[in-house]
C-alpha cells in the first residue's frame, strides 16, 4: 500500500465542494440512539450529536448501535426501531433537519443468519439488503463462511473500520476472497483525517487507493473525540485521490446503500454511470 503519512488539508467553508448540490452526506455508520451503547448517554447528548451531524453536512444518517458481542441481549431489532422513532420525533421537535433510518452495526457471530431470519437483528436501513459487521481488531479472524453464507441469503456485507482489521491481514489474498462473496469495505472519516494517528491514516488510504474500500462512513459517537468528520474527510481524499473518487465513497455509494441500490466499484471514477 502507498504510504500516505503526510498530513491533508481539512474542510473550510472556502472549500470549493458545493455539498448542498450533492444533496448531502449519507452516513451509514453512527452511534446517534441515547442510552444504547457507547454512543450518547442522554437525550440531550444525542440531540447535540445530531446538530454537529446536520452542520456537518449530513442529510441521511443509519443509526448503527452495537448488536451482539458485548452487548448480547441488549439492542435488539424491535428495541433500535422504537428508538429511531423516538429521536426522530425529538429531531422535529428541537428543528434539527436530519433523517434518521434504523440499522445496526452487528458484532460477527455464527448465529448471525438465524438471527437476521428471527427479525432480533438488523440490517441497514433496515431493508433486507446490507447488513454492517464488526470484526475484532486485536485479532484476526477470516470471515469468509459466514460472508458466504450472507450472500447466499441474498445479503451484501459492509466490513466496518475495514483500516483497524487491515494490519493484521498478513496476506492481501484472504481480504480479496472476502470481496468475492458481495462484499464492502467501510473506512472511517476520522482515520483518513489523521485523529486515530499515522498508522490507520495510512491502511485507510491505501484500502481506498487500492480500490478496495468503497465506503467512507463517520462512525461517530460524539461531539468530542469520536466527532463526525466526513468534511474533512472529503477534502483529504479529495487532495490525494481526486474530487470524483472522494464524492463516490463519501456521498455516492452511502446514499446507494440507503436506495438498496448495487454499490459502484472505485474504477468508475471520471466514467458516465450508465443507470
């Protein structure tokens, strides 16, 4: 991978991306619910989180609270769905402009399929269409039955923070044969912009060079370290990769997830999409 260690220029307001023409961002990766996991304890925190997410430029964001793992028996698909509803109504009411759609960030697990089928877990959007896995990032682990066994099922994979797992890949082979099996991968908006450290900035930016990840998401949890930075972001993919690959993975192909619409690969950048 391309050693991308230099630092990146962050959005201003001079920035000459015009985000209201886009329609804005689509995130498909926030801890927004109060009081489900590690995201917002309270309402209120929740409504904070959700203007930045709004002044950030977000249009549409899938509340993705953790399922399984550490949180076994917590979060469940009925549980997140009335809790959408419910900052939903408190958005309206404080005026905040942000859609919220329920969703999941699924923790991996071999009761995954079964449980997808029981309706206790969600995909995103909650549509039937791409569900949001969650690796362990101490260790590895090859994932590629269960992704099988997804796709069978007629379901497409989203590897969240693919940068956190892709240092412990020791053979780029393994990470390829997951892709084969209707896979994506998702880096986080906050690595490519440098706060998590040289390190993840760079398997970010090298998943992205390579083609591989084709999803950039926020994964934010609050206003303070773990705060949205998708402009940012934007602006650094942008002074490496060019404005058209930072468009298609920071707006494109999110609000495609969002549509249950196919997911374009980087290749098509500078091509006329034909849909």
């Amino acid at each position: 991978m391309t050693d991308y260690i230099r630092q990146y220029p962050l959005a201003g307001e001079d920035s000459p991306f015009d985000l209201k023409k886009s329609g804005g961002f689509t995130d498909i990766h926030c801890h927004c619910l109060p009081g489900l996991d590690d995201g917002p304890s309270t309402l209120a925190e929740s409504l904070e989180l959700c203007r930045m997410l709004a002044a950030e430029g977000m249009a549409t964001v899938v509340a993705t609270p953790h399922q399984l793992g550490r949180f076994e028996g917590s979060n469940e698909a009925a549980t997140v769905r009335q809790a959408v509803a419910d900052l939903t109504a408190s958005l309206a009411e404080h005026d905040i402009p942000l859609e919220i759609l329920p969703g999941a960030e699924v923790r991996v697990d071999e009761r995954i399929c079964e449980l997808l089928e029981a309706d206790r877990i969600l995909t995103l959007a909650d549509d039937g269409r791409y569900i949001l896995l969650e690796l362990p990032h101490e260790v590895f682990i090859d994932v590629e039955p269960l992704l099988a066994e997804l796709s069978s099922m007629g379901l497409e994979s989203i590897i969240a923070h693919a940068e956190r797992i892709a240092t412990r890949i020791a053979r780029p082979s393994v990470l390829a044969g997951w892709l084969e099996h209707s896979t994506h991968l998702q880096v986080t908006a906050s690595s490519l912009s440098g706060d998590w450290g040289p390190e993840l900035r760079r398997g970010a930016f090298g998943l992205l060079a390579a083609g591989w990840a084709t999803l950039v998401a926020s994964d934010s949890h609050d206003t303070g370290l773990r705060r949205p930075r998708m402009r940012a972001a934007f602006e650094c993919i942008s002074a490496e990769l060019g404005q058209e690959a930072a468009h298609l993975v920071c707006i494109e192909n999110p609000s495609r997830v969002m549509r249950r619409r196919d997911l374009l690969p980087a290749s098509v950048c500078g091509q006329k999409e034909a849909d």
